[in-house]
C-alpha cells in the first residue's frame, strides 16, 4: 500500500514487518494488513492508497527477550475483547451479589456465646465492646472482665 503522511511530523505505521517511519509530506509503499490498515486509517494525517494484505494466522513468536507472544488478527481481537467486557460485567455482578449476602450476614447480631468466643481468642478489645454492646445496648460495661460478667449474666437470665 502506498502510504503517505500528511502531518508536519514523523509518523511511524505499524506494518507486516514492524513499524516504518514516514517523514512529513514523504510516502512509502509499505506492506499492511486489514488490521494495521484499520489502524493507520483512522489517523487524519495519514492517507492511504491500495489494498492491504490479508492477516496472517495467529502464530506463535519468541521475542529477543525470550518471551512469547501471539499475534491476534483485529477481527478475532474484537471478539476477544467483547468477551472480556462481558466477563467483566459478570464479575462486577457477581461481587455484587456477594457484597449483598456478606451485608446480611454482618447485619445479624452475634449470639453471647459468639461474643465470648471474641473475648477468648484474641480480638482487638474494641470490636469486641461493639459486638458486646449490640447485645446489652447502653448499659455495656467499660472493662472486658465487667463486659463477660455481663454476658454471662445475661445468658443465664
């Protein structure tokens, strides 16, 4: 294809063989496919002439750096990329819902055993007052030792 560059500065075209540099006002006769065409085209500067080649099969390559990559024709990649917004919006759904059923769970009070369970293994003395509190209300004790004479008062009530 003939491609010219109609900007007032160096543009560089992606092409079956890796990027080629156009001076401004040049044109160069450079091998496109459909998707680097597609590309390049949508660059008001950039004029196209011809017809561009077809996109090779994905095939698999190995980069100077020894990783390896797959070249993905712009069709398929579109469909690729829908189907990723689709699993996305899924996933945002799905963490939703779970956010929704978490939100209920946290909203039932602990039972008193629950919230001496808390006294015994460790958890921070403010979540346990919070949990505590849920079930005596106002009346909650300031010390843990007063907070499970409470409880256990309440318990046995």
């Amino acid at each position: 294809m003939k491609v010219t560059n109609n900007s007032k500065a160096v543009q560089g075209i992606h092409t079956l063989h890796g990027v080629a540099y156009i001076h401004p006002g040049d044109s160069r006769d450079l091998v496109l496919t459909l998707s680097h065409a597609l590309r390049a085209e949508r660059l008001p500067f950039i004029e196209l002439e011809g017809d561009p080649v077809e996109d090779p099969a994905p095939t698999l390559s190995v980069s100077a750096d020894g990783k390896e990559g797959v070249y993905i024709p712009a069709a398929e990649f579109n469909g690729l990329r829908e189907s990723f917004e689709k699993l996305g919006q899924e996933n945002k759904a799905l963490r939703q819902r779970i956010a929704e059923l978490e939100g209920t769970g946290a909203q039932q009070p602990k039972t008193i055993d629950e919230v001496l369970v808390l006294a015994e293994d460790g958890t921070h003395f403010k979540t346990f007052e919070a949990e505590a509190k849920k079930i005596l209300g106002d009346a909650t004790p300031g010390t843990k030792d007063e907070i499970i004479a409470a409880l256990k008062a309440k318990q046995g009530a």
